[in-house]
C-alpha cells in the first residue's frame, strides 16, 4: 500500500481521509466537529478497500461515533489517531507516507501543490487577509497535523492554485490600479481542485488528450461555479477575489452591482458585517425562496409556490449567461461537465441550463440525462457535436495525487 493522509480543516472542525494511491481506494474517512465545546464528536468510517478501485462505489464496512470533548485540532489528531488505532486500518500497520491539506487561498503566491514549511506557514498567514474565514482554520490543521505526524511530509493544495493560468484580462478587475495592487484585488477563483479533476476525468473518458479539449466545468453544491479550460488551462472562472462572485448559490448572491451595497448601506443603515452576512449567508436561493436545498425548491415549485419558481429562474439564467460566455470565450466548446451535489443529482438543472444552446451543437439525451445511474456518463446524445458529461468530483483524491506528486519529487 501506499497510504496518503488528506485533512480538510475547518475552525471548529475537520474531515479526512487515508487513501491507498497504489489502488487509489479510500482505506478510511472521518469528520472531527465540535472542536473547542464542551463536547466534541468524531465519526469514522472504515471501507472494504481491498474490493475497491479509484471509481468503484464505497461499501461501508463499518462505522465508529463517539463524543468526547476536545479541546483543540491538536487534541482533535490525536482522537482520530486513536480511531484508527482502535477501528482501523492501524496507522503503525499502515502510516501515511505524506500528509496532504486542503488550503483555500493562494493568493498570486501558489500555483502548484506546495511542500509546507515554516515560510510557507508564514505566507497561509498572511493570506488571511483574503480568506479570513477559511485560512486560519486551514493553518490550524497545518499546524496540529505537523506536530502530529512529525516524519512524514506535508503539502498544501490550495483551491486558487489551478485558476493562476487566467490571463491578466480575465483576473483584472477594473479599478485604480495602484490601490488594486496595494491591497492584493484581483480575480483568483475557487473550486479548482474539483475543476481540475473533473476536466482531467472528462478528457480520460472520453478517450482524448486534455491537451486538446475546450471544456466548461460546472461545479454546482451549495458553492458553485463554472470554469472555461482550453486545453487543460483555467482561461475564465466565475468565483473572484472571493467565493461569493459568479453563480447565483444556495446563500451567496452571485454577481450583483456593487452600488446596491451603497444602497443599503445609506437607505438602511446596514453595516459592513451586516452586508457581508446579508450576500454570504442571506441571499442566493435561501433569500429569494427561503430555502438552499435544490429537493425543496423543487417540491415547493411542484406545490405553486412562485417564489420558489421564481428563484429556480433566476439560478438557471445565470448558468445560461455564463455558458453563452463562455462559449464565445472559447470559440467554442469540445465537453460540459457537471459535478457536485447539484451538478451530479439534479437532471432538471443541467437540462434546464443547456437547452437554449442547441445552436452551439449542444443537444441533450432526455433519458439519459433522467437516468438514476451513477458515476461518470454521457447526458448527450450521440449526434451531439458537444459531449456533455455528468463527473462525480474527487477532490480528496485530487489532493492525494497532487501531495504524492511532490512527496516523491
């Protein structure tokens, strides 16, 4: 085997998962939440690995939960350590070779997974600054994972790295230059993990070479966002200096002209942590229709309810608008790709969002696109100039590839 370690790290949580890279089969999984109150949990999940491949469904074996208090991520490793020592697959059996973390801002400084040392502790640090809420907590996994696993290496992947191929006039936003350099404004994108595995994925099954495809890559979750790849390169993204541009998303607006903030800031007195939780956490599907789950807005559509309706219209728009610019991006369009929760699990959405680009070559396959089988799979039909593809993303497995890479190097 071939054991690699991926953490997820959040401020009172994290996720993670021991991945065997010689079958790329998940050996086991497990969530480490309530970090810090006075009772924490943990789960972790034990697979049949030995029965799986890298795109075979995941059997459960056996699941482990218990509630303990934990006082910080450094106490948090040591319960998942114990876990596994206590459900396995043993870590003294089976010891990760190299430890990969998700890291969600690079700023312009990484473009490549990166192998953590103190300086680049220093400079996840200091680009907290652009990702106040996820960094910080990102670090903090970094932190307690390299005291926890102090012989092995530790790389970070981080979700802008694939985007730093936009060209200047895709990520430069179009304000006084001098304060644009000051302050670090500029496009970065997000979601490039799952980009760059689901483009990667297209292209193998499809039987080309990325380096020869024009692909659009919808990552629709909660989070969304849509990305154009000319040849395996990340040219225009949705998601900017934040997550919260682009896609209209289950609680972030999306694009909105900034003059509304003005608006409501005059009008209404809104502060700026009030307008921040209003377009982060208030807005998106949840403040038009009062819900973020695509189930719901679809039941509350088949039951008359118009907001829900209407909201359901306003998200399609969006992904139509992007698609056509996407498209004129490009010249033109070789595979789609849909993936995450929404983009795997929602046929109405994909269908919805494609069917005014029949012009493009673009035709869906109705029963294919309605069908319940998982995995990756055609929704075209076979006279469709355009692929369009449903790819379940991996960005677990991502990091490992991309963490193994540098370990080895």
């Amino acid at each position: 085997m071939i054991p690699v370690l991926v953490v997820n790290s959040g401020s009172s949580s994290f996720k993670y998962q021991l991945i065997d890279m010689q079958t790329e089969a998940t050996l086991a999984s497990g969530l480490v939440e309530r970090i810090g109150e006075d009772i924490g949990r943990a789960k972790h999940t034990v697979y049949p690995a030995a029965a799986l491949g890298a795109n075979a469904p995941a059997v459960v074996d056996a699941s482990y939960v218990q509630e303990i208090p934990i006082a910080d991520h450094t106490a948090g490793f040591q319960v998942m350590i114990d876990a596994f020592a206590a459900n396995g697959p043993a870590l003294a059996d089976h010891p990760p070779i190299a430890v990969g973390h998700r890291v969600v801002h690079g700023g312009a400084r990484f473009f490549e997974p990166t192998l953590i040392t103190p300086l680049v502790e220093i400079n996840i640090s200091d680009l907290s600054v652009l990702a106040p809420l996820h960094n910080p907590a990102n670090l903090a996994g970094i932190v307690a994972a390299r005291e926890a696993f102090a012989d092995v290496p530790h790389v970070a992947v981080f979700d802008t790295a694939f985007h730093q191929t936009l060209p200047p006039a895709a990520y430069t936003y179009a304000i006084d230059r001098k304060l644009a350099a000051t302050h670090r404004i500029r496009r970065y994108g997000f979601h490039g993990t799952s980009h760059k595995f689901v483009s990667e994925a297209a292209a193998a099954f499809v039987g080309r070479p990325n380096s020869e495809l024009r692909q659009i890559v919808f990552h629709l979750g909660n989070g969304a966002s849509v990305t154009a790849i000319d040849r395996g390169h990340s040219v225009e993204t949705s998601m900017g200096l934040t997550p919260l541009e682009g896609l209209v998303m289950g609680t972030r607006s999306g694009d909105l002209d900034p003059a509304v903030l003005f608006h409501l800031a005059r009008r209404e007195g809104m502060t700026i942590d009030e307008l921040d939780d209003l377009l982060n956490k208030r807005s998106g599907l949840i403040g038009m229709a009062g819900m973020s789950d695509h189930r719901d807005l679809k039941a509350a559509i088949e039951d008359g309810d118009r907001h829900a309706l209407l909201a359901y219209e306003v998200y399609v728009h969006r992904l139509r608008a992007y698609a056509g610019a996407y498209l004129a991006q490009l010249g033109g369009v070789d595979v789609i790709s849909f993936t995450a929760g929404v983009g795997e699990n929602a046929p109405l959405v994909r269908s919805s969002a494609l069917e005014t680009l029949g012009f493009a070559g673009i035709e869906i396959d109705s029963e294919r696109n309605l069908s319940p089988e998982r995995g990756t799979r055609v929704i075209s039909t076979d006279a469709s100039p355009v692929t369009v593809l449903v790819v379940p993303t991996d960005e677990e497995l991502e990091i490992a590839r991309q963490t193994l890479s540098v370990a080895r190097s």
